[in-house]
C-alpha cells in the first residue's frame, strides 16, 4: 500500500487541538516576554536568563547560575521600570 505524506504547518496542527492550542498560546506569551525581558535587561544578565512564567502579576525568570540571580534581584527594580514603560 503507497504512504501518502501530508505535511502541514505546525502551527496549523497545534491550533487543530485545544490541548495543544493552550499550549502554542503559552508559548506565545511566554516568547514575547522573553523579548521584552531581554530589551529590557542587561545584554550579560539576559545571556544567561529565561522567562520561565507570569502569573498574578509577578514574572518568574530562570538563570543560569547564582551570580547572575543575585544581580538581577538586586536589578530587579530598574528592570521591573523598564517593562513597565
């Protein structure tokens, strides 16, 4: 029997589940924080830092290593000024 090759977008795919819809979306919201974020931080803080979530108002970022979090609690105001305007 031949194999027939359909091939489709993934986006297309992922926005045919709402399962999956949900998560496409997430990540959507997930990337353009994570752009923001990067504009709005310190290009060495950025490098080694990832928007991990956002919820109630507070934004969750995930570093690379121990220094890099301490900078950015002690950043943490500044940044939070740049995001807001």
């Amino acid at each position: 029997m031949p194999h027939t090759t359909v091939t489709q977008p993934i986006k297309t795919l992922l926005n045919a589940n709402s399962e999956f819809k949900a998560i496409l979306q997430k990540s959507q919201i997930l990337n353009a924080l994570q752009a923001e974020f990067v504009l709005a931080a310190p290009p060495y803080l950025a490098q080694c830092s990832q928007v991990t979530g956002l919820q109630f108002g507070t934004l969750s970022i995930a570093t690379s290593n121990a220094s890099a979090a301490a900078k950015l609690k002690q950043l943490a105001p500044e940044i939070v000024n740049q995001l807001k305007n």
